[in-house]
C-alpha cells in the first residue's frame, strides 16, 4: 500500500511539472512562430521539458495540434495530426527540433 501511495505522488509530482493542465481542450502556446527559435524547441523557451524524450508525457496527443495559430491559412492541421498519429514521437523533431534529447 506504501509503495503506491509512492508511485502516486511521483506521477502527480511528474505532471505537475508539464505544460498540460490535464483537461481534454487543446494546448494553447499561441503563435510559436513569433517566439524566438520560431517552432524549434530550445531550453530557455522549454526548460521544464527540455532533454525529455517522452513528449506525450506533458502534450497528449489529443491535446496539441488541434487549432492552426501560425496565420498561415493553407496549413491542414488534420494532416499534421495525421503524421503525428502515424510516426508518434518520431513526428515531433521534424517541427520542433531535437528538444536536446540526444540520439
């Protein structure tokens, strides 16, 4: 019984440090083309994240990608999510960068 009140506190201190507040609405960073890397992740912008692989831990798939907030009108975010369902993880550094996870 210790040993999964443990575990709990673990996984609540986990996610208490993402960017998700756990709710089913999709994850608003506003217009990540107008910060200062554009779409590519860095530590300064990230740094709760920066260097975990598991992106999906703090941004569930049904919660990114959901609204186009570039300004560029021809973006089909069905598509990107499309990508995103078929390579998983792999679909993030082709946007994002590497996220300073190391291969």
């Amino acid at each position: 019984m210790t040993g999964r009140l443990i575990l709990a506190a673990l996984l609540m201190l986990v996610a208490g440090g993402c960017g998700s507040s756990g709710s089913s609405e999709c994850q608003d960073y506003g217009n990540l083309f107008n910060s200062p890397s554009g779409l590519i992740l860095v530590e300064g912008e990230h740094p709760t994240g920066w260097s975990r692989p598991d992106c999906f831990m703090c941004h569930p798939v049904g919660d990114i990608h959901c609204t186009n907030r570039t300004g560029i009108p021809t973006l089909d975010m069905a598509q990107v999510r499309a990508v995103v369902d078929s390579l998983g993880l792999a679909s993030c550094p082709q946007c994002h960068g590497i996220n300073g996870v190391q291969p």
